[in-house]
C-alpha cells in the first residue's frame, strides 16, 4: 500500500508538472487579436526540501465584459495552476511559474484558491476578499507574484503533503516579464497596465490587518476546521 501511494503520488506530481501555464498565441499582435489583452502574473511556494504532492489551484471569473463584440472564447473562468517545480522552476529565486493568459476585455476577479493533496483531501480557505482588475485590449495587465507561503508534513506512510497558508502579493515584473518573453519571444510587446493588489496579505472577508476591526466571525459558525483555513 505504501508503495501505490507513492507511485499515485509521483504520478501526481508529474501531471501537475505538465500543466501549460502560458495561454498566449506565439503570434500575439493588436494586428491579429485587436480585441484582446494579456493577463500577467506569477505564482511561487517555498522552496520544500523533498518533494511534496498538491495541486494549488487559484481560480479567476470574468465579472463583467467591456466589449460585447469580442465575443465568447470559454476564457471568462481562468485557473493559475501551481505544482512543485524544483529545478524546472521559471525563476532563479524561488520555485514558481509564470502565467500569461490572452483574454477578452473586462473586469475580472480573483476570487479564490483551493488546495487538493490527491488523496481525496481538499483544503479551500474561508470566503476571501475578491481581488479585482481589468483587461484592456491591447495592453498587459499585471497582476504580480501570488506567492502562498505554505508548508507540508507527513501521512502515516511517510509521504510528504502539502498543507493550505497565507497567500501575499509582491511586485515582480522585471523578472514575470522576462519569463513570459524568453517563453513568447515573438509577440509584440505591449503597455503594461500594473494592477497589483496593494493589500500585502489576501484576507478573508472580515478580517483586517488592523487587529480591532477584524470580526469575531468570518464564515459559518466559526469553529475551526481543518478544511478551513484563512
């Protein structure tokens, strides 16, 4: 049984390692996609010291649509997909990718994230505060590094798993876009529209950084649990 654990596991990781995190036509132009903008942004985790089975899911919805002629695409839901990348990581100093989705204009919000270890175990935090943004055609619009400093331990079987944590948003646009040209060197280059959220901390609804004006009860009844976490 270990050992079918930990093949499940393997195949698991290496399925999530997989995941194309760039959306973007390797021709992308205003000439050929005048009616389109580029989502930017990254995610990362720690850098774990052994290899650690999740799939990290941050799950974006279009709210509203600023150009009713840009038509339907099936891209007003976007999902960041993250795994443990270790040396396939995209960046030198920290273990994440780069994501860059071409989208039609409107307003757009992140509203979530959930967490699966693959094992029929599923970590989704309390209702979070939505982070919302815009996209303009023809334009970039970064959304910075999510970076969710979470930690793992360890099933009866030794088996390392990934646990939910704090996510926080940093400016890294120097290094998110050289990613994405070193992936997509032959797009035009666009203005970019920096549209980081300028809360560091992603909270959930209700609470603050400010200790007294958080609230005594955020989601359901307030018991702890450990599907729950903020």
């Amino acid at each position: 049984m270990k050992y079918l654990n930990y093949l499940i596991l393997t195949l698991f990781v290496l399925t999530c390692s997989a995941c194309s995190t760039i959306r973007v036509p390797e021709d992308f132009s205003t000439k050929k996609y005048p009616k389109k903008g580029i989502l930017l942004a990254s995610t990362s985790i720690p850098n774990f010291e052994e290899t650690v089975g999740f799939s990290l899911l941050y799950h974006i919805h279009q709210v509203e649509v600023s150009d009713q002629t840009a038509g339907y695409d099936n891209t007003n839901y976007v999902r960041l997909e993250v795994a443990q990348r270790g040396e396939d990581s995209d960046f030198a100093d920290a273990d994440g990718n780069v994501h860059a989705w071409a989208l039609t204009p409107g307003t757009y919000e992140l509203t979530r994230w959930s967490l699966s270890t693959g094992y029929n175990k599923f970590i989704h935090p309390k209702p979070l505060k939505p982070i919302t943004f815009e996209i303009t055609p023809g334009h970039i619009t970064y959304l910075g590094n999510i970076h969710m400093n979470n930690s793992y331990g360890k099933n009866i079987f030794g088996i390392a798993l990934a646990r939910g944590g704090l996510v926080s948003f940093h400016n890294e646009f120097d290094r998110d876009f050289q990613a994405l040209m070193t992936k997509r060197p032959n797009i035009e280059v666009l203005p970019v529209v920096d549209q980081v959220p300028d809360t560091p901390i992603w909270l959930p609804v209700g609470f603050s950084l400010k200790p007294h004006e958080n609230q005594s009860k955020v989601a359901g009844d307030g018991k702890e649990n450990a599907q729950n976490q903020p």
